[in-house]
C-alpha cells in the first residue's frame, strides 16, 4: 500500500473552499427556487434532463447518471413528481424491465416558470462575478472533474 500523500496548508485551503464554495451556491440555488417555484434543487435536477431529452423522456437508469443519483433515490425523487403530475413512468417499449420517465406538459411548465429566475440566480451569485479567464477556467476545471470522474476505479452507485 502507498503512503497518502497529505494535502499540504495551501492544496487543503483550496479545497476546502471550493467545497464550502459548491455547497452554498446549490443552497442559494435550492433556497431561490423554494422561495419562487416551491420546488427543489434536487428536483429541477430531474426535470431539466427531461425537458431537454427527446420527447421529453429517458431511461431512468439515464436519468440516475444524469442527476448524479442512487436508482432508488431517483426512483423515490420521480414518485414525488408523479404525485405533483410533472412526470409519469413508462414501461420501455424495448425492455419490459425498463422504465422511462417522462416529463409531462405540466413539469415542462414548471421548468419553464423556474428557468429565469434559477438563470438570474446563477448569474447573480457566479457567473456575472467572474472573469473571462476564470469562467474559461471553471469551464476547464469541470471537464477535468467529469474526465477524472469517468476514469474512477470504485464501485458503481448502489442501485
């Protein structure tokens, strides 16, 4: 076994205010979209990859990855949508196992109604603070979090 290699005072510095960083942004977020749309952040986590999918549909195995999300977590998330009458499940015409989730007219409404003020928030409180270099910069950084993400050797996400 290798010995761990420490983060040094500026590396630990770093990463904790990045981290700190991420968590109250998606806080400012979650509280932005209660407070006008009653909905939460985990829940237009759902909703925006539907309503930008084909037909406003996925697999919810797709769904899972794309929320970042346990299947039971996202399965529990989507009955509380179905409840609401934004989303409806579908058995998948290809594998009977299959599930699709689908976004109904009324969740589109919703995202519709909740994009501009979850934009103006972003904006407010990230993007419009930035430089063009560390926008390019976040942008990189990103990438590099989803590459050296993809190339992880852990277990997948319980089901």
């Amino acid at each position: 076994m290798t010995e761990t290699r420490w983060l040094n005072a500026e590396e630990q510095a770093a990463w904790r205010s990045f981290v700190d960083g991420v968590r109250a942004l998606i806080d400012v977020l979650d509280r932005q979209l209660q407070a006008d749309s009653n909905l939460p952040h985990s829940y237009f986590e759902i909703l925006i990859p539907l309503s930008e999918a084909e037909g406003r549909t996925l697999r919810m195995s797709e769904l899972a990855e794309a929320a970042r999300s346990s299947r039971s977590r996202l399965s529990h998330a989507v009955a509380r949508l179905e409840e609401r009458g934004w989303v409806r499940r579908l058995t998948c015409p290809t594998d009977r196992r299959g599930q699709l989730a689908q976004l109904t007219d009324e969740g589109f409404a919703i995202v519709e109604a909740a994009a501009p003020g979850h934009v103006d928030t972003v904006r407010k409180y990230l993007i419009d603070r930035l430089t063009p270099e560390q926008l390019r910069a976040m942008g990189e950084i990103g990438q590099l979090l989803l590459a050296s993400t993809a190339e992880s050797d852990l277990p997948p996400r319980p089901a």
